[in-house]
C-alpha cells in the first residue's frame, strides 16, 4: 500500500517513515483497523465527524497503530501523507441530515503546513471543509474529501520531540521543532 502511493505521488521513502513513525507505537507494521460493535460505534453523522477531526487533530493519522482507531470512520483507503496542517482548533457545524447522506462543515484555525523533515510553511488561516457522510449499512462513514492530517500544535510538538529522542544528531528534526516551538511561544502572546 505505502509503496503505491510512493510511486504514484513521487514521495520519498524517508517522508512516509517520518511522517508515520512520530510516535513510538508507531514503528510497527499498520494493522488493521478496530472494528466496534454498532452499539459503540458513533450513532450520528455528526459523532463520526467529531470524532475523526478530534483523533486526526491527536495525530491518529500520523500513526500507523493510532490510525486503527479512525479507520473504520472513512470509506478510502488511505496510504500515508508527506505533510500535515498545523492547527490551534477546529469548529463542526451540521449542514445537512438526509436518510443516506449527510454534509458536515468543519473549520480549522490553521497555523501552517509541516511536510518533509525540515519544511514548515507558515500560513495563519481560516479554512472549511464539507465532509460528505454516506451510510454504509447501519453505520455512517465519511465519503469524503480525502485532506492532509489536520494536528494541533501541540501534538505536532510532542511527537516531534518523541521523535527528535530517538536520533538526537538528526538536525532537521531539531529545526522544525524549534521553530514549532516558536510558533507556539508567538501563539501564547496572541492569546492574551
């Protein structure tokens, strides 16, 4: 799966690693994913949304073990992204409720985009993404779109710093995680 989607993007191998590898857990060959019972499965359109944009912005989609836990809330098959989007919050309002189909709007607080080992792009915006929800026997599940990983500052910061722990010499890492910090220092003072 990984190697399709490296050729069919151009993405290198070390970008996938990284971008999968940011927690300790993560190391391990993806698995498959959790399957609920429909009594614990969320019960509306709008629980599924929550609680796949909350586990996306918890990294769950930068990790191979942590992405088990949402994989079963989307319809695509989903290979590994080479960037995520920095975020500070998100907002989830419902647009539609139909028998089968369901549109959820989500806005994100976006800080900037994290790709690559050493590349952060900063871009403070606002943006909305219409989740399109399709039922999928007695469940919802998201349609689409398929977006790059949308991660609190936080988070990004914390598996970094996982990361950064494991190869202390790697200076790349060091830079993103630095001017991450940054970010977060520049976000503190904007928040008060």
């Amino acid at each position: 799966m990984i190697i399709r989607f490296l050729k069919k993007h151009s993405v290198p191998a070390i970008v996938v690693f990284l971008m999968f590898s940011f927690c300790g857990e993560c190391l391990a060959v993806p698995r498959e994913p959790i399957v609920r019972s429909d009594a614990e499965y969320p019960a509306t359109p709008e629980k599924v949304v929550e609680e796949y944009v909350r586990k996306d912005a918890e990294g769950a989609r930068l990790c191979s073990v942590k992405f088990r836990e949402i994989r079963e809330l989307f319809m695509w098959e989903e290979a590994g992204f080479d960037v995520a989007i920095i975020i500070t919050r998100y907002d989830i309002k419902t647009l539609s409720v139909e028998p089968d189909t369901a549109r959820i709007a989500v806005s994100y607080y976006e800080l900037g985009e994290f790709s690559s080992p050493d590349q952060w792009r900063p871009n403070r915006t606002k943006s909305t993404e219409t989740f399109i929800l399709k039922k999928d026997g007695t469940r919802w599940r998201i349609a689409e779109p398929e977006i790059f990983p949308r991660v609190l500052l936080d988070t990004m910061i914390e598996n970094l710093e996982r990361y950064h722990e494991g190869d202390p010499r790697d200076e790349s890492t060091l830079n993103i995680l630095n001017q991450l910090k940054n970010v977060k220092e520049e976000e503190s003072r904007y928040a008060d």
